[in-house]
C-alpha cells in the first residue's frame, strides 16, 4: 500500500488548499523529507499512562467542555479528540460508530499527530502554528487521511505555551460549519479554567467591556502576584492590546484603577484610557495580609432574578443526555436564525441547563445569559424589572433609574423561565417587544432597540391554557418557533452511567468516593419526581455526610430509595462510576467485557463506563487476566 500520495510538484493548486495556513503547511511537509507514517505505531500503554498522569490535571479541567462536546457531536458521526503538545491524543468521546472508523487511521489515543509524523492535519498544524485550523478532505497531506474533516484549536497555559489541542473530527462528506467555533470556543474556556485553578494564593483580575461578559468564556483574565502579571488569557492580550510579552511586567503598565477592585463590579481603566468593568475574582486583594483572604459576599439577588454564579462557586455544566443530541442541534439552527426556543418538560428537568448549553454554544455565546424567573417576580414589579424605569419614575424608584433586564440581555440570551406563570396583563406587553425587538421603559417616552435570541420554558401545557383563556394565543405562538420537549430523569438512557458521573462531578471524584452496585440499582429504579434538581440534591448529601473514601452501598442512601420500588432486575453490564475506579465492578464483569470485545481493551474499557487507561492499569496488576 502506498501510504504517501500528497501532490509533490510545487504546491497544491485547489482553491481550498491554497488557505495560506495549509499552504504552508504543505511547503513545510514537502520540504522536510520527514518520514510521514500513514499506519503509525502507538506509544506503550505504560507511557500513554505516564502522559494521562503528567497532563491529570488538564484532563480534569476539560472533562466538561469535552462531554459537552461529545454529546452535540456524536449524532453528527464526529469525535472530540484532547491531545497533548506534541499532538500524542490523550482522550476520545463522541459517535461509536465514527471512533471504529477513525480508528482504521490511528486517529485515537496513544497515536501522535504532529505535523513532522502525520503531514498537514488539524491537531499537529494547530499546534506547529498556535492557532486554530480547519483540515477538510484533500487539504490533508497524506493520502489516507483526506477521508477526514477536521477543527482543531490550541490550548494555551497561562504563560502563553501550547499544551494542548482540542479537535473535532467527522468524515469528510459530513463538513460541519459550527464545529470550528465549538472548538475554539472550549479550548478558550479549557485554557480560561486551568488559569483560574493556578495557584490560589494569587490574585485575578477578571474584565470585560461590559459587566454581563464578566462570566462568559470571553472573559479576560490576568494573574497577579503582587503587582507583576504572570499570567493572562487570550482575551486580556486583545482587550489591553499587547501580546505575551506583557507577562511580568507591572499590572501598572496597563490598568490604571485596579488596586480599587473588589468581589463587585466596577469600572476600570486602561493606560490609554479605554474604560472596562472589572472584578476581583479570588486570591487576596491588594494591601491584605496573606492571613486575610478575600471570601466574596453572597449577595441576594433581585426578586426573580437569579442569581449569577462568581468564578469560585460556579458548576460546570453537566452533559447533555443522549435523548437530547438532535434537538440541541436544531436548538442551535434555531436561535442562531433568529427563531423562538421554547422548553417544556417537568419541574427540575433540566430546562436552564438546556437553556444555558444552547446560550453557550449559539452566535449569542459572547453576550448575557439573562434569567429571569416569571412566576417568581412579584406582579406590582414585573413591569418596571422588565423594561425599566427612568428616573424618578415612581414613588421607591433608583434615582439612576433602571435599564430592565430586556436591554441586559441585548446581545445575549434572554430565558423566559415559568413563562406560563406570567401575568396575563403583562403577556401583552412583553409579545408587543419581542415583535418589535423594541422596549419602552416606564416614564420614558423613548423606544430602545434590542436584538437577543429567545429562550422559554415551563411545565404547564401552554396549548391548554390559551384554550381557557390564562394564556395569550399570540405569545405562545410567538414564542414557540421551535419546540422541545425534555423528558424526565427517569426517561434518560444509560441512567447508571449518568448517575456515576454526577456522582463523581458534584464531589465524590474529590473525596475518593464510588456507588456500589447495590447504590446504583436503587438510584436507578428511583422514579426521581424532582428530576434532576433532586438526584442533585440526593447526591450531594452522599458527598458531602459519608465519610471520605466511601463505598456508598444501598442502606446508605435516604429511606425513600430503600423500599420495594427501588428494586431492580440485574443488568447485564454493571458500569459502576467513573472512570476513575474499578473497585465496584468485579473481575468476572471485567473479563467478560474482555472477552466479548475480543481483546480489545478501547472497546471493552467503553461497555465497562471506564477510561481505557483505567483498564490498562488493572490488567497490569492482574496478569492473570486475559
């Protein structure tokens, strides 16, 4: 088999390789006379291991971008792929059906892509330039490889170094427009989480143009100790107007205001005079002693806002359930045209949580995420929350006034949560503003323009109270331009599984913990009326009053998950928790998850719910195992 075919006459002569980043790329390939591999050998399981242990801590950092990933790109037939810096792959999670495919040329863990061994690529072209690529079909320098679409983009420490990339792959007929941002949108906030997990005894100075991006992933973050910036992020090089070799110079240099810096909001000004908001977000404020470290307040939130997390109390989102891939992909179709998303489906069924991945994976992605609760707001101050007042409007008003929280969410996501609790009286104002993208505050005779995409939910039958006449006709159907419906908690496939991983995520990864069969079964046969607001709250009860390094068994749990109904038939394939342990799971279910895979260990280690690395390190302490 000829594993080399790239075009060795000059340069690739096709519009879409003449990209000068690929073309480059070529030049480079062509000019090296390197010995590209089309069937390369992977690295020793032994050092697969050594990497996954010396990257441990990346690897944490990005679970929740990369299941978050996986989940929006495997009914797509694509993979997400988390390599180290010099392009080894560390981790795979996407479509089964496309990993057996991507398999067939080494594009799976312990196989390395840098662009010197596998030619002009996604994951090694990324990394050689430090900038995201998209590799599609024949832009591929090996032949073998042109089956493949690619999007990969770097991961950058702190101090500005390359540690990793993160790609999404498919095959070359299925070209994906979003996967390119996807990708550079987690790497962003993969390298913004390792920033922020770097050495707690500093300080971080967290800024935006604008407050309400003060939590997304284009925040922009330096690192401080004292007064020198050791650290930064992407978005603090564009908002300060610099590159890397800002680093260790005086914050002075650059901000002229930020000793007076809190927990809160405030503006702030660079050298030149451009104005900011910024905020500190954790470590210690300036001037303190290291004896007293800054704990931020835990402000109440304004009636049915909610309230937003800060940098140090804030939860990844949890990953999408399998039931839900499709529909988050025309979620995203429909927002990004401009359409309405409404969500319906039981109370605590993870409707914010829906809400907040789509928000993150829209065009809207850079603006608010702005939350209001419909049914919490009190009806004598909905209006004045909604559109917002002048000054001196009424009796109690600020005397700045107030912008509401349409104008807040411009640019951003509004979600309408309880949208069938709001008033009727109100309903009609609000469809008058979201047709006209226009608010009106009160006191003013002033229309303000709003762009924003649009989010509702509810657990009402809104079908039901249009008949009855508690809810407009014309709101619902303006506000139901694309309809899903999240089903419940005891609904989702691969339960156990999924209660592992919440298991894990919500602390039990932390302390060492892990359910036992006997635990899951009952979690498993519960019938969860609280949905996912309750399994949340069950779980971190187990968390956090079981002592540390427990085996959670079936009579630890609280008595309702004890009685006859919580009894299940015995599953065929236990997979016990994370991919962290297999102390749950015993050796005949391990060898029989061996054997049915035929020795192989990526295929066996995915039927047992663990890491294959997991797998490797048990094998080698029973090598009587097969």
């Amino acid at each position: 088999m000829n594993s080399l075919k790239p075009l060795t006459s000059a340069k690739p002569q096709d519009a879409v390789l003449a990209k000068n980043r690929i073309l480059r790329s070529w030049e480079r390939c062509q000019a090296s006379g390197a010995a590209l591999h089309a069937d390369p050998n992977p690295i020793l399981a032994a050092d697969l291991q050594t990497r996954l242990e010396q990257h441990a801590n990346v690897l944490h950092l990005a679970q929740s971008e990369i299941a978050t990933l996986a989940s929006l790109v495997a009914s797509a037939q694509s993979v997400v792929l988390l390599a180290d810096a010099s392009g080894v792959i560390l981790q795979e999670a996407g479509s089964t059906e496309f990993l057996r495919k991507a398999e067939k040329v080494a594009l799976q863990p312990g196989v390395s892509w840098a662009e010197s061994l596998r030619g002009t690529n996604a994951i090694g072209t990324a990394l050689f330039d430090a900038a995201p690529v998209q590799v599609h079909g024949s832009e591929h320098f090996l032949e073998c490889n042109k089956i493949l679409s690619c999007h990969a983009a770097p991961i950058f420490s702190p101090r500005g170094e390359v540690i990793g990339v993160l790609d999404i792959s498919s095959e070359a007929s299925m070209l994906h427009a979003y996967a390119m941002g996807l990708a550079k949108i987690c790497a962003r906030q993969i390298g913004n989480r390792v920033l922020e997990h770097t050495d707690t005894r500093l300080h971080r100075v967290v800024f935006q143009r604008h407050a309400s991006m003060l939590d997304s992933v284009e925040r922009a973050i330096l690192l401080l100790e004292e007064d020198r910036i050791v650290g930064a992020n992407e978005a603090a090089l564009c908002l300060l107007g610099s590159d890397w070799s800002l680093l260790d110079t005086s914050v002075h240099d650059w901000l002229d205001d930020w000793r007076q810096l809190d927990e809160s909001p405030r503006a702030l000004h660079t050298r030149n005079g451009a104005q900011l908001t910024g905020t500190l977000r954790s470590g210690r404020a300036p001037g303190l002693p290291r004896s007293a470290p800054i704990i931020p307040a835990q402000d109440a939130p304004a009636p049915g806002q909610k309230k937003r997390a800060t940098a140090g109390m804030k939860l990844a989102l949890p990953p999408l359930a399998d039931e839900m891939k499709s529909n988050m992909q025309h979620a995203i179709t429909a927002v990004n045209a401009g359409m309405a998303v409404l969500l319906q489906g039981e109370t605590g069924a993870g409707k914010e949580i829906f809400a907040r991945h789509l928000h993150n994976l829209s065009q809207w992605h850079q603006g608010p995420f702005v939350a209001i609760n419909c049914g919490a707001l009190p009806e004598s101050l909905i209006e004045s929350e909604l559109f917002g007042y002048e000054a001196g409007a009424f009796t109690g008003a600020r005397r700045e006034g107030s912008r509401g929280r349409l104008r807040e969410a411009h640019d951003g996501v509004l979600f309408l949560d309880e949208i069938g609790d709001m008033p009727l009286l109100l309903q009609t104002r609000l469809l008058r503003a979201l047709q006209e993208r226009e608010v009106q505050p009160l006191g003013s005779d002033k229309r303000i323009p709003v762009e924003f995409g649009l989010i509702s939910a509810t657990n009402h039958d809104l079908m039901t109270m249009v008949e009855n006449g508690s809810f407009r006709a014309d709101l619902y159907y303006r506000l139901q331009d694309f309809d899903v419906h999240l089903p419940p908690l005891r609904e989702r496939h691969n339960l156990r599984n999924y209660l592992c991983q919440e298991f894990q995520r919500l602390g039990g990864a932390d302390r060492s913990m892990i359910l036992t069969d006997s635990a899951l079964q009952n979690l498993a046969a519960y019938s969860w009326p609280g949905n996912y607001r309750q399994l949340h709250s069950v779980l971190r009860r187990l968390v956090h009053l079981q002592a540390a390094g427990s085996a959670i068994k079936a009579t630890d749990l609280p008595p309702e998950f004890q009685g006859r109904d919580c009894i299940a038939p015995a599953q065929r394939v236990t997979p016990t928790c994370p991919a962290s342990t297999l102390r749950a799971i015993s050796d005949q279910t391990i060898e029989r998850a061996i054997a049915e895979s035929r020795n192989n260990i990526t295929h066996a280690a995915r039927s047992l719910g663990v890491h294959r690395s997991t797998l490797y390190r048990y094998l080698r302490r029973h090598p009587a195992s097969p």
